[in-house]
C-alpha cells in the first residue's frame, strides 16, 4: 500500500492494530486526501524533491470478513516535470481478530521518471500481536522493474486526547532485480500525528527517512501534512 505513498499505502491513517480506535473517529466508506510533502521516497528510492499529491479511495464490505479497497492517486512535483497517476485494488479478509491476508493490484503511470511505467502485483499478511500493534510482511512484483520487492515493518498508535493519536512505523524492505539493486535495500520509518477535527476531517502531519543500505541516491528525510475528508 503506497499510502500516499501509499505511498501508502494509502492512508488507512495509522497502524492496523489501531482499527477499531480509528473507526470510532472516521466514517468508512470513501476518503480523500490531498497532502504536500518536502521529498517523495517510495520503496527506498527518492523518485522527487517537493510533491503533492491527491488521493481518492473507497472501502466495500463484500461479506465472509471480505473487504475491497479499490482508489487512486495523482502526484506532481511542485519545481519539476516529475508526475505519477497511479490506482489499486486491495482485497482482504480478516482470518482472525489478530491476522489479516490480502492481495494488491495496481499500476502505476511515471512521467519524467527513473521508475518505468507498469503493473504492481503482491500479497501481505498482517498480524496483530497486542491492542494499537501490528506486524507486516508484504511481497510484489513490479512489472514495470522486472523486479521484486519485500518488505517487514512493525506499527505502533496511541490515542494522546479524545481527537488526536500519534501513529509510528519502522521496517526493513529487501530487493531483487529492482532497478539495479538486489539484497537489503533500506530500513525506513514514519511518525506521524493525527487530529479529528470532526468526525469528517482530519490533519496530519508526518516525518520519515529512509537509511540505505545498498549503493544508491542517499538516505532520504521529508516531512509533509496530509488534509483528510472521510464521507
């Protein structure tokens, strides 16, 4: 999930273990997002300076403990020609209160880039070890890159009032094949602060960094805001 990045993934807003606290405080359904950010880093690679971006994502409830994220998303860098449009598909089901399995389809459409334009294919399994944590471990296939990309990262919230929670997240992503690269590709993490200012709308700031840890662009820091309407 690219929560804008999306990249999330998306932004499903916080770490998994800390659903049912979100959904006390959001509408499910559909959301939209449009955010700025100082550096756009996705899987460890700095693909440009300053971006903003829009993202559109709906949620629906297929029943049997099936639910099908489908959205997109638009990024354009603010003092250069890089442009990203991009949409998925995220089907999952909840196996149990503390592990979720799903897959993700999507494709994504570069401009001006050093990533190449092409279709996203993986699979995630979620465990929830304890209330407001989760434990992540995902796989893709980035058809654009020929290549593959697996990550592991851990999640943390905590509810700091009634309307704001402080959201961290940390990993470990490993590559092969993927643009040059092959082995442990970065250890990278996100904090990110959370306000409801209603039960509609909601602002979040966020800082990250990613530390390579093969020969690359560097390590990378940003921070950026994200605006948040859920209907």
């Amino acid at each position: 999930m690219k929560l804008i990045t999306v990249p999330a993934v998306l932004l499903v807003l916080a770490a998994p273990g800390s659903r049912g606290q979100i959904q006390d405080d959001l509408t499910l359904g559909v959301e939209a997002v449009t955010g700025v950010r100082s550096d756009y880093v996705y899987r460890g690679f700095q693909l440009a300076d300053a971006v903003m971006d829009f993202q559109l994502e709906g949620e629906i409830a297929l029943g049997g403990d099936f639910y099908l994220d489908l959205g997109g998303w638009f990024a354009s860098e603010t003092g250069g020609d890089f442009s990203e449009t991009a949409g998925f598909a995220d089907l999952r089901r909840a196996l149990s209160e503390r592990f979720t399995a799903g897959g993700v389809l999507g494709y994504h459409s570069y401009h001006r880039s050093l990533f190449d334009s092409g279709l996203d294919l993986g699979a995630y399994l979620t465990f929830f070890p304890a209330e407001n944590w989760s434990v992540t471990a995902e796989a893709s296939r980035d058809f654009g890159a020929a290549g593959w990309w697996a990550n592991a990262e851990t999640g943390w919230s905590r509810r700091l009032t009634d309307h704001a929670f402080l959201t961290i997240r940390g990993g470990l992503s490993a590559v092969d094949g993927y643009y040059g690269r092959s082995g442990f590709n970065d250890l990278h993490g996100r904090a990110s602060l959370t306000c409801n200012l209603n039960r509609m709308v909601s602002l979040t700031p966020f800082v990250g960094g990613s530390v390579e840890l093969l020969d690359g662009d560097g390590n990378e820091w940003f921070g950026g805001l994200w605006f948040e309407v859920s209907f």
